[in-house]
C-alpha cells in the first residue's frame, strides 16, 4: 500500500528490541488525568481520524486547520500557528512562545498523513473513529494521529493552564512522511536552527500481553536505506546454440559472490547502549555475546553469535540482500538481461556511495553493473545520548511505569528524523504510547490503539516538556 519501498517507520517502535526474550517489570501505576482532559484528548484523537489524509486524498490542509483552531482556542496567537502548502499536502508549524526567544527551540515533529486504507476490506470504515472495546479504531490511530493528537492536547492544555516553557516549544508536522517527505524536508530547513527534535513517530513503549510494561525504546539512531540494481546485458541469440555466455548465469554467479560476503561489524554509541541494556533481558549466550562484542569490537565469536540471530544483525552492521530479480525475455531465447535488486540498510555513518564501490569489488566482475536505485534515505549521523534528554525521557517513562528501562535503539527505518539529523539536528524517537506487539496494525488492516494508552501519553508528553523545555 506504500507508494515506494521506503521502510516502514513507525511499528519500528517494537522492531529490535528483542521483546519476546523480555519480562515485565512491574504493574503500572495510574496516570494522574482528569476526565475532562482524557476526553479532549480523545475527541481530538477522534476528529483527527475523521480526516482522510492518503497521499492525493486533498484533506491534509483541512486537518491542519483543525489542529489550528484546537491551538487558538487554547490561547495560542493565530499567527503563531502557521499552515503552508506543499504540493497537495501542508506542513503546520505551531511556535509555543517560551520566557527566553534567545534559546534555540526545542522542536516536536510528528505527520499528519496516513497510509490509504480500503473501507471495503476493513470491519470498519477506516476514516470514523470507533471506539469499540477499549480501542479507538481508525486509520491513523497509532500511525501518527495518537502522538500527534496528545501533543495537541498536551500542549493546549499546558497553555490554557498559563505554564511557560523556558524556550520555545515548536510542533512540526510534516504532511507526507509515508511517501515522498518533500514536507519533512522543507520543515528541517525551516526549523534548522532548533536545539533538538523530540519525533513523536518513533520510539515507545511494550507491553506484554497482560498489559504490563517491559521496555521503553528511544530512538537515536537509524540506518541508511538504499537500493542498487545489479544488470548485465548479452547479445542473447537462439536457446538451441547456447554459448559461454549467459546474462543469467553470470547474474547468478554475482549474487553468490554477494551471499558470502559480510560488511564489517561496526558499533556506535546508540548500538553500544543498546548491547549493553539488552544483555539485561535475553538468553545467557546472547547476552555474553553482546556485553563481549561492548567490550571488544572485534570479537570474532560474539559478531558471529549476534549476525546469526535476525533480531540482531541489523545492529552488527551494513546488510545488503538480494530481493528482486528478472531476466530474459523468452522461454526459447538467450537471456539479453538479467538484473536483480539489492536493497542494503547502511551502518550510519557509511556513505552510500562506499558501498556501492564495495558491492562492485565483491562482485568482481566489470561485466556487472551496479547502480544505486529508486529512492534511499538521506544519509545522517547518529544522535548523541545527551544526559538531559535522557533524563527527561527516563522521569516522562517513569511517570507512569516506574523502573522501566531505557533502551537507545538504532531502526532500520526511515523517520522524519533523518532529514532533522542530516541538517545536524540531533533527534530523539520518544513516542508516548506504549502497546503490546499483538494490538500493532500500523500500515494495515482494521489500525486500534487502545483507549488506555491515552492518560500515559498525556502523562508522558507533559512531564518530558516541563522537564526538557527549559
Ligand atoms: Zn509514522
């Protein structure tokens, strides 16, 4: 249902956190949340739903206008909520005025667009809210509308109650993240001179089946999406007079080369985090493996144990396979082309340009021709574990699930993010809703978030900004 194959971004809040391996800590405790701001929360989590935001569907503007009206009715100067056209999207940009304008702002970033959904093949119409069970369903109810409509009511509610934050607070919607990102990148420039982004698309907390918190993942990192096509061309001619050459079999004989070669293991200070938290929660010999790859970053055996296990290779480092091929054009005719694609989620840090050359020298074979493909992600370094911010996610976490742990997490998908860190923003995945993995449809079919996840994000949102908007 994506009009491209650029990752999925948002159910990258569970990805890689090894959760199954995991047990919770404790119960949670009660977010402290009155009826009347749960409501509001809601009704704005609703409406929000209510806005049929697909790619082309028109109604992006309109919904953005509805999250301004939310804002002056709070008590936001209208001129400080600003709604620009991109394409036949928007991008929205509310300025929560702080004490000190010298400060650099601090920016929220979240999307208003959704993936398309069918009404035909849901239970339910995709484009109502219902709440039902314990859940609100609807297109967009996790995948962003829950974050972006609790930042709303967090932050209208923090203004009605006349709190001031020490700098400015900035929301920043983007209006196409799931597609071309044209939007996000015209808000990274615009707000290029913020101190930090706080995305409220990645990142979040597990639950286990019973409802119980386990982890909380910050995201801080990601990987590097690209494709490259490999191709060969032959002069091909009649299948009864086959030759040494065959566009096929030295297509074939490429992608071997590829299958056993293995980019260096590489580490950065987010995957080292992540190691050492995770050594906490999984299997004895993984976890040896992990704390022994922290210590020694090139410990043959432990890079071994960890590329073994998918839930973890990813973190070890740059992996490329091959996903797509095709080749020929008759059942009686020699091959004139065959190409395959290789899709590579890039250690950050490699630029994608390095690795086409490796991809060359593997393959070894001038006969082979290797382009890089489709569109890739913007290339961006890793943000750093700055203390307050870590702190101010820890207290936002713990307000309502104490002792859970932080754990800083690398995705191997492409966020809003990757714009902000391109421009050297550093930027944070901090989303305030915690799931368990059996109530996650994001990008499908009959989308839900459950009602009870709305006090703790509210809790979440609201704490993180007193403690970081200083
Ligand atoms: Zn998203």
């Amino acid at each position: 249902m994506r009009s491209r194959p650029l990752v999925i971004a948002c159910s990258a809040v569970i990805a890689g956190l090894g959760a199954a391996t995991i047990s919770p800590v404790e119960a949670a405790a009660a977010p402290r949340i009155d009826e009347a701001r749960h409501e509001q929360a809601l009704d704005i989590l609703r409406k929000s739903i209510g806005f049929r935001t697909v790619k082309d569907g028109g109604q992006t503007p309109a919904y953005a206008q509805y999250l301004k009206d939310v804002f002056v009715s709070a008590g936001f100067a209208a001129e400080d909520v600003r709604i620009e056209p991109v394409g036949t999207t928007a991008i929205m940009i509310a300025r929560y005025r702080g004490t000190d304008s010298a400060k650099k702002p601090i920016v929220i970033n979240g999307h208003m667009d959704v993936v398309e959904a069918h009404a035909q093949d849901w239970e339910r119409d995709p484009f109502t809210a219902v709440v039902e069970k314990g859940y609100v369903f609807g297109r967009g109810s996790v995948d962003n509308k829950f974050d972006v409509s609790m930042v709303t009511a967090t932050l209208a509610h923090l203004k009605h109650s006349g709190w001031k934050p020490g700098r400015d607070v900035v929301l920043a919607l983007s209006g196409d993240e799931e597609t071309e990102m044209m939007s996000t990148r015209k808000l990274a420039q615009e707000l290029k001179g913020a101190e930090l982004v706080l995305n409220a698309d990645a990142g979040g907390g597990l639950l286990s089946e019973e409802n119980q918190p386990i982890i909380y993942g910050i995201q801080a990192a990601e990987k590097v999406y690209a494709d490259f096509t490999l191709t060969v061309t032959d002069a091909g001619g009649h299948s009864s007079r086959p030759g040494k050459a065959n566009a096929i079999y030295q297509l074939a004989r490429a992608l071997e080369r590829l299958e056993r070669y293995e980019f260096p293991a590489m580490q950065n200070e987010i995957t080292r985090a992540y190691f050492e938290a995770s050594a906490k929660n999984v299997a004895p010999e993984l976890a040896d493996a992990m704390k022994r790859f922290v210590a020694n970053p090139t410990d043959a055996k432990a890079i071994e144990t960890l590329s073994a296990d998918r839930e973890y290779v990813g973190q070890v480092r740059t992996t490329c396979v091959a996903t797509m091929i095709q080749g020929g054009h008759a059942e009686n005719a020699l091959p004139q082309r065959a190409t395959a694609n290789v899709n590579c989620r890039i250690f950050p840090g490699t630029p994608i340009a390095s690795v086409q050359r490796t991809l060359a020298t593997v393959i070894a074979d001038p006969g082979v021709n290797v382009a890089q493909a489709g569109s890739s992600s913007v290339e961006g370094e890793p943000s750093p574990l700055r203390p307050d911010v870590i702190a101010a996610v820890t207290q936002a976490v713990h307000a309502s699930y104490p002792k859970v742990q932080l754990v800083p997490n690398m995705s191997a998908g492409a966020t809003d993010s990757m714009h902000f860190r391109a421009l050297g923003i550093p930027s944070y995945g901090v989303s305030g809703l915690f799931m368990k993995p059996s109530d996650d449809f994001t990008h499908g079919l009959n989308e839900r978030v459950p009602v009870a996840a709305i006090d703790v994000s509210l809790t979440h949102w609201d704490t993180l900004l007193r403690a970081l908007a200083r």
